[in-house]
C-alpha cells in the first residue's frame, strides 16, 4: 500500500505548483528598512542610493500576503487532496534551502514559478507519519533568475490521532461521556490551576545547541564575535559584521523592552490560548529576540513596555514533547516597579 501510494505521488514530481506568479509589490526601500530593523542588520549594503535588498529577503518578494497566491497551480491541490485522503491530514513546514544568483534592487519587480521538485517515501517522525514534499521556486527579474528558494513540508497523520471506528452512542451514553469528560477536565485544572498541554519543542541543531543549553541551566546566552565584539542573536555560525566564525558567550541580565509585539488571533494551537501576544524584546545588550510576555493582559502590552526575563517550565507529552520532558523557555514578563529604573 505505502509502495502503491508513493508512486502515485512521485508521479507529481516536475509538475508545477505555482505559474507565473509575480510579487505584490517591487523591491522597495521601506520593506527593507523594516527588515533591517526587525533583524537589527546594520549593514550599510542596505542603505543609501546604491542600496541592494538583504539576499535573506528573497521570499519576502514573492510571498502572497493573507490573501496568498491566486496561482496556484492544480497539481499542487491534487497532490494535497491525495495526501489527505490517505490520512495525512496535517501539515508543517519543516525547513527552506535559498541560492542567490544575483542581488535585487529597489524598483526590481520580480516574477515566480514553482514546481514540485520531491515528494519523499512514507517517513516517521515524531509528530507522526507522512511524505515530505519538496517545491523548488525560481525567481526572476526581467526574465533572469535572480535566487531560487526550496520550501520543505510535512505532511502527516499526526501520532495517536488516527480515526477508529466507533458504534453509535446512545444519549444516556452521551450524557455520561460528557459528565465524566466535565470531572477530568476538572481534576486537571484543579492540578496545575489550568489545563497542561505540551509545548512545541525547539529544533536543536549544532548552531544554536549551546543557547538551549544555556536555558535549562536559566542562563540566556549571547554569542559576542570575537574578533570584533559584535553581540547577535538568534545564534548563528558566523558573525553577520565581519565574517569571523570565532566566537564566545555573553549572559544577558535579562533586563529589556518591548520593541515591537502582533496579537495572535488565529489559528489556533493547542497549546496557547488565543488571543495572546508575541513580542520582540530588545535586550539591554542591544540585540533582540522574539517570545511570550506573561502574567500581563494581550491588550495591555505596549511598545516601550519595561520587560524582564523569567525561565518557565512546562510540561512534556503529546506530538510536540514524547516521553513527558519537561521544557524551558524564556519568556518575559513586566518589569516590577521596584526593579523599574
């Protein structure tokens, strides 16, 4: 059957899953502003009348907005169609591969085509199992191409939630289902002050392994280059200033404010209760990094809003966290009045 299934999605390799898409709007001079300021990118490549666009940028050009992309072709929807109906009905975005083949400029306006570049053989993760599908974008000025961007998702049938079959309920059945469901939800509330659900767990790699390690001990790590003391963050393997890969360890006194926050509405998650707010701190060390703000109302948040940094430990379990580990996180919470300058 898993034999049967992957060739009928192999055969949707080379077709297309987008055509002639073209981007919203031209590479423009507020667009890369913002993102320079969001990522705290101080190169002065961005700036000035000679200015070129961040090459991180590239799918900020061709990306469709709320609305998405009117373009997208049938094979990409038959594909997805066909997944779901074996059973892999969710879907997450696991990773993305970019080339730069030449840099844009304000006034560029860029055009799109995708296709489907790989689906892979039935895999088991630990959110469950399904087919990664690959789409390769190629994207071009003028009819040059510019970059191309790889997109990697996952598409599954989520661990422990596979349909089972079962008999018709009676009402009085019904009635006692939803009286002993009402006691356990109770009981849990009554253990923690509200219900537990599982955190998604962070991806560790060799890059960003000393971060987190740094946050089970309750220490938030800073990379400094060393060679030019430049501070960054999220951790990355060479300092984005100089180039140098050498590199040690700031802790941070986990003082800052909040630069900038979205109120999450939609969609929802199991493990946040919307709405909720998701801030961009900027550190007393001058970088940021993006987190929860707690014990504060969502509507009560505001930019320039005194911070202060606070280890919390959630509960393991479910797709996100196998084997009940507990997890730390960072988050932030308002600064006490007498901690306040």
């Amino acid at each position: 059957m898993d034999d049967e299934l992957h060739a009928r999605l192999k055969a949707y390799e080379g077709r297309p899953a987008a055509v002639a898409g073209v981007g919203r709007d031209p590479v423009n001079a507020p667009m890369i502003r913002h993102w320079c300021e969001a990522m705290g990118d101080r190169n002065p490549a961005y700036t000035g009348p000679d200015a070129i666009a961040p090459p991180t940028m590239l799918q900020a050009w061709i990306m469709g907005g709320l609305g998405g992309h009117g373009g997208r072709a049938h094979a990409y929807n038959e594909l997805l169609s066909l997944l779901d109906e074996a059973g892999c009905t969710s879907i997450v975005a696991t990773d993305c591969e970019q080339e730069y083949a030449q840099a844009l400029r304000p006034g560029d306006e860029v055009a799109f085509d995708t296709v489907i570049e790989s689906v892979s053989p039935r895999k088991t993760t630990k959110l469950g199992t399904g087919h990664f599908v690959t789409t390769r974008t190629d994207v071009r000025v003028g009819g040059t191409v510019v970059g191309t961007h790889r997109f990697r998702v996952l598409k599954y049938a989520p661990s422990g939630r596979g349909p089972e079959p079962r008999r018709a309920e009676s009402s009085e059945e019904k009635r006692e289902g939803n009286s002993e469901e009402k006691r356990d939800g109770k009981a849990a509330e009554a253990r923690d002050g509200k219900a537990s659900r599982a955190r998604p767990r962070p991806v560790v790699n060799r890059d960003n392994a000393g971060f987190w390690e740094g946050v089970r001990r309750g220490r938030l790590l800073v990379q400094r280059c060393t060679a030019c003391d430049t501070l960054r963050f999220p951790w990355l393997p060479g300092c984005n200033a100089c180039g140098s890969e050498q590199w040690d360890t700031v802790r941070a006194t986990g003082d800052g404010t909040v630069f900038s926050y979205v109120v999450m509405h939609h969609p929802s998650f199991p493990a946040f209760d919307p709405p909720y707010a998701v801030v961009l701190v900027e550190l007393a060390e001058g970088v940021r990094m993006v987190s929860n703000v707690v014990d504060v109302p969502y509507d009560k948040v505001r930019i320039g809003m005194p911070v202060e940094l606070e280890f919390r430990t959630y509960g393991g379990g479910g797709e996100a966290g196998e084997g009940g580990e507990e997890l730390v996180l960072p988050v932030f919470r308002p600064r006490s009045a007498e901690a306040a300058p």
